[in-house]
C-alpha cells in the first residue's frame, strides 16, 4: 500500500497544485475502499484457516464422539429390556457372595483393534452381565426323596473333593430354636447353685401314694392311714388316693370309714366309676344286694363293657326275686366273658324262675359240659333232670 501511495504522491508532483487537490479527494476513497477490501481477505483466510483446523480434530476424534453416541443409544435401549424383565417373573436370586458388578468405563485407545473390541462389550451390556455371574448349574430332581427337614443331617459327595462326603447340617432359626427348646426343668439349677424343685401338684400326689404304700408295707399301717388322709384333705380329686385308703380301711376292720370315704368320692366325683365298682363289690360279698344296687344303677350306662359290674348287677337282681330284670344282665355278662360256667348257672336259674324252663335246661346242659366244681355238678345234674332232661356225662 506504501508503493502505490508513493507512485500517487509523484503524479501528483507532476501535474501542480490544483490537480493535486482533485486527486487528493478522489485517492482517499479509494485508499479507503482498497484498505477495507484487505480487511475482509484476511477475515476470510482466518475463517478458511480454522475450518480448517476444525475439520482436522473432528477427523482426529470422530471415533471417540461415535463410541459415545453409541454408548447413549444402547443405555436407552437397555431400558426397556428392564421394564419388561421387571413384569416377568422373579428369577431365582442369586448367591449373595457374587454380586452383580458391572466393569467401570475407560477411555479406550486410538487404535482399531482395541476400539472395536471397546465397543463389542459395550454393545452387548445384557451379554456381559450373564458372564460376570455364572448360574449355578440346575440340580437334578430325585423322586421318593423325602424333603430335608430342619435339624436333620444330610450326607453329599462335595463337587471338587470326590470321594471325601461332606457333612451340612440345616438348622432352624435361632428364634425358632429357641422356641422349641423346653423350659425349666424340675431338677434345673438356679443361681448360686441352688436346686429348684418344682413339683406338679399330680406329682406330688404320687410321692405321697408312695410313701403311704412303703409304710404299710413296713407294716406301720397307721403311718399310711395319715399320709393318705392327709392328701385326700389336699387333693380330694384324687381317685387313686382314696380307692387305697378305702382297701387299707377294709383291711383294718375300719369298715364304716372306708364305706364313707368312698360314699363321698362317689358324690364328689360321678365320673370316678371305680369307686361305685369298689364299694359294690364290698358290698356284694356282704349279702348287701339293695345296696349294690343303689351304688350301680345310676352308673350303670358306664359300664355297659364291664363283664363283673354287669354280674353283680344281674346278681342283686335276682337275689332281691327281680329275675326279669336279671336276665339282660347275664346275657351281658356271658357275651361278654363267655365260657364261665357259674354265670351260665345263675343266668339258668333265673330263666327258670321267669318262666322259660327250655332255656334254662339248654344253658343248664351247656354248662354241665363245662369244667365244674363237683359239688356244682352234682346241682346241675339235679336241675337238668328236674326239667325233664338228661344229665349227659361231661365230656373232659
């Protein structure tokens, strides 16, 4: 620009002042036209310059932006899969010792080999995952294999040391244990070594029968006597108590008091039929037939499967002249211990004197062919030819 401003100074020297002037307010915008044209080629070339240097790192890093953009994509589209995994159902959890965990993310390097395989692993996130953790292979079902219960002992071949079997035992719950362990026994030691003894009150009743039963037997009778009294003023429930006071006052000839204790069990307590059976045996063996007959019958339904109470009751019966009433109770009896020829007799006698003679002479004959006192054969074999039969000789 300094040239042509010299070559327009020299023009101007030549041609005078006043061309000098003309010229002077014609070159300035030209000067000033040309100066502003110089301003924008350079704009232009810087423009063109950084185009340039762009396009070059674009080219340079277009792999890295490509990888990253590809690496969006898939995160997206991953997460669909999850939805619809989520409405599937639950797989089987895996073991907590191997957790799921997935690879943290290096820039990888400028080469083709290394990002192709970059970009293997990351296309496939899903693929990854089932290496990383390795399920375990499906054990086999086995038929007519009881399952295992808790607290039982199982014995298996372990995978890497075959051969050597491998104890596992499967224990409950510590809370469950704990429930099922058993409470404080009778004999357990307390603090300070102090023993507590916690006694049922059955328990305690038992002790005490056997103590009552070790003094009678050292014959100090009396001794009994009170132990029993005592725990029948404690636990007058108790059957067993007073079904052994009432024997040993039998066997002291303290009759009215046995007779009365067991009176008063009978009323406390109607469940305890053996009482009612006891004191109507006593009773029976004393000739008492209204009395076994009072103790029975209002328990009688009770002992519908007792062969004896179903005699004595039959017995009474007839001893007080109600064979009628008699006879359902043999028959009873018999069905119930059949064979017993003393019952067969009584149950005859009675079937005669109710007016059924045939009968009575079938059962009579049945039991002359039974094993028979000699004395009871010689009044069968009366009986038998007072109704018109034949003592037939028992066979042996």
């Amino acid at each position: 620009m300094s040239l042509i401003n010299q070559v327009l100074q020299n023009v101007e020297a030549r041609q005078g002042g006043a061309a000098t002037d003309g010229w002077a307010g014609q070159v300035k915008p030209v000067l000033s036209h040309q100066s502003t044209s110089g301003g924008w080629v350079k704009r232009l070339v810087w423009g063109l310059v950084l185009l340039a240097l762009a396009g070059w790192l674009l080219t340079i890093n277009w792999p890295m932006l490509a990888a990253r953009l590809h690496t969006g994509q898939q995160t997206v589209s991953s997460q669909q899969p999850t939805v619809v995994a989520a409405l599937k159902p639950a797989e089987p959890v895996r073991d907590a010792a191997t957790p799921d965990v997935h690879p943290a993310w290096t820039p990888p390097q400028l080469t083709k080999s290394l990002f192709s395989a970059w970009q293997s692993e990351t296309a496939s996130p899903v693929a990854t995952r089932a290496k990383s953790v390795t399920p375990a292979p499906p054990v086999p079902a086995k038929t007519g294999v009881a399952p295992q219960i808790e607290g039982e002992f199982t014995i298996k071949p372990a995978a890497q040391a075959a051969g050597n079997p491998v104890v596992s035992a499967i224990e409950p719950p510590l809370d469950v244990a704990n429930a099922l362990k058993p409470g404080r026994t009778e004999d357990e030691s307390g603090p300070k070594g102090i023993v507590n003894k916690q006694i049922r009150p059955e328990q305690e009743v038992n002790v005490q029968i056997q103590r009552a039963v070790d003094q009678e037997q050292k014959g100090r009778l009396n001794e009994a006597l009170g132990i029993l009294r005592q725990v029948l003023n404690t636990s007058p429930q108790s059957e067993d108590a007073r079904q052994l006071l009432a024997a040993y006052l039998f066997e002291s000839k303290q009759e009215q008091e046995a007779v009365a204790v067991l009176q008063s069990g009978i009323k406390q307590f109607p469940g305890q039929i053996g009482l009612s059976k006891s004191l109507a045996k006593w009773q029976m063996a004393r000739g008492q037939s209204e009395a076994v007959l009072q103790t029975l019958k209002p328990a009688a339904n009770l002992f519908i499967q007792d062969a004896e109470v179903q005699w004595m009751l039959a017995m009474a019966y007839q001893q007080t002249g109600q064979h009628a009433a008699a006879l359902p109770h043999f028959e009873r009896a018999i069905t119930l211990r059949p064979g017993h020829a003393p019952w067969i007799v009584a149950y005859a006698i009675s079937l005669q004197a109710a007016g059924q003679p045939a009968q009575a002479l079938q059962q009579l004959q049945q039991a002359y062919n039974l094993p028979l006192s000699d004395r009871l054969s010689e009044f069968v074999g009366q009986r038998i030819r007072q109704l018109g039969g034949t003592a037939v000789v028992r066979s042996e």
